[in-house]
C-alpha cells in the first residue's frame, strides 16, 4: 500500500480579516472621496486601507515565505497553489469583463438611445436636441463638455513598456528554468523597473487629463469609463509590480531553484495577464 502525501495544513491566519478590512476602507475611502462624504475624511480612509493593505501583503508574504523555505509544502500543496492562482485570475477576468461589459453597453445602447435611436426619436428631440451621439462622448446631454485622450503619447508609450516586460519577465522565467541566476536577477529587475515606468507614465497622463483636458472622473459617461478600466488596471499594475519586486528580492537571497518556483510562475501568471488586459483597453478605450 501506498504510503499517503503529507499536507501541509497552516495555523489559523489573521491575514485574510486584514485584508477584507483594507479592502473595505479602500472601498469606502473612494466612495466618500468622490461623493466628498464623510465630512471630506474620504482620504484618509483611502489612506488607511491602503496603509493596511500594504501591511497585510507584507505579512501573509512573509509567513508563505517562511513556511516555503521550511519545506513544509508538498505536491499536493504545489497544486492546491496552482488551482488557487489560477481561479484568482479567472475571477480578475470576470472582474474586468464587468467593467467592459459596462463600457460597450453604454457605447452601444445608451448612447445611440440617447440620440433617438430606436424608438426614442421624440424623447431625443425633446430633451437633448443638440445631443450627438458619437463615441467618445466628450459632449453629455448635461453641457459637461471634456476632450478625448488620444492613443499616441503616453498611452501608446506605456503599451510599449508593457510588451517590453513581457518579453524581460519571459526571458527571466527561461533564466530560471536553466538555473542561469545572473540573467534571472537582471531581467527580472528591469520588469520591475518597467512597471515603475508604466506607473508613472500613467500619473503623469493623469494630471494632463485633468489639468489641460478636462477630462475629470465626473466629465459623464466617458470620464467615468475611463477612469474606471485604467484606474482599476493601474491598481493592478502596481499590485504586480510589489508581486515581481518581492520575488527578485527573493532571488536575491538565493530563494528558488529550476524544480520549485511556483511563488515567481504565480507572479508571471498575474503579470502576463495583467498586460493582456492592458492591451484591450488600449484598443477599446483609446483607439476605438
């Protein structure tokens, strides 16, 4: 008879009640900074979530870390990550397809409604009989007039560094795979270095948006739209980033061999998809 695979089951963690709890003042923190709730403490909850967020990543990285280099996982436990991982970015997928979901209906359905499409050619007329409709709307029915953010520039330059690192992390996932330690530390910092960038670039069309575009979180259904996918995308920019950065420092320390490194696969994964999101709203929100 087989001799039955050892299963790790960790201790009790405080970790995930963290991190539901920063979510939730993240959650809220944005809520009342846009609704300017909370006698203007929207910020601060922003803040704090955000501080508490950070904390708990620390945290449950740490103990995965250690419970790792203690050989305390198995095959089994090997796999039991792999299933996680990939629902995690399944749900993400599911996340995203429900704000793009959002986008094309209000591209497709309101807006031509708005303009009299179907039967509302009297309401149209009516109400907003100087509305066009045309995508982007950078005219509401309301008078909230913005300006559109074009592809080239900044967008098309961070579709660019996002392909970039890409290719650097694909390079870095063969280094490791080939125990070539060097080549891993170097690609693997300039993916990290290149999300960075990205981060950055997107700060700076940010303030251009809002200082010289009008193009501002309230400037209608556009605005809102906008926002919402690149913002969402940028927060997961830099979650993967922290990700890749606390794995190259693993490398650094010697952690990971060709047999076991599922923690640097996992952050691939979320890279690879999160360029691949990239890539959708680079057509759907900038080009098309």
């Amino acid at each position: 008879m087989a001799t039955p695979e050892r299963y790790y089951v960790p201790a009790a963690s405080i970790w995930p009640i963290v991190g539901a709890v920063a979510l939730f003042l993240i959650a809220a923190g944005a809520g009342a900074t846009v609704g300017g709730l909370f006698g203007g403490n929207g910020p601060w909850l922003l803040l704090a979530g955000t501080v508490l967020i950070l904390i708990m990543l620390t945290g449950w990285f740490r103990d995965v870390i250690r419970e790792s280099m203690q050989g305390l996982y198995s095959a089994q436990m090997d796999r039991s990550f792999r299933q996680g991982m990939s629902w995690f970015i399944f749900s993400e997928v599911m996340f995203f397809g429900a704000f793009f979901g959002a986008l094309f209906y209000a591209r497709f359905i309101a807006v031509p409604w708005l303009g009299g499409a179907s039967n509302n050619a009297m309401t149209a007329a009516v109400l907003w009989p100087d509305f066009v409709a045309q995508w982007p709307l950078t005219l509401t029915p309301g008078g909230v007039e913005t300006t559109a953010m074009p592809a080239m520039g900044l967008p098309l330059l961070n579709t660019l560094i996002l392909l970039t690192s890409s290719v650097t992390l694909h390079i870095a996932h063969t280094a490791i795979e080939k125990n070539q330690r060097e080549r891993l530390k170097g690609f693997l910092l300039v993916t990290v270095l290149l999300g960075a960038l990205f981060m950055f670039f997107q700060g700076e069309e940010y303030v251009h948006a809002y200082q010289e575009m009008n193009l501002r979180l309230d400037s209608g259904v556009y605005g809102n739209t906008f926002y919402l996918l690149t913002g969402f995308h940028g927060l997961h920019v830099t979650l993967g980033t922290i990700m890749l950065l606390v794995v190259w420092l693993r490398v650094m320390r010697g952690h990971f061999s060709p047999e076991h490194h599922f923690g640097f696969q996992a952050s691939a994964w979320y890279w690879h998809f999160v360029d691949v999101v990239w890539l959708c709203l680079f057509v759907f929100v900038y080009i098309l």
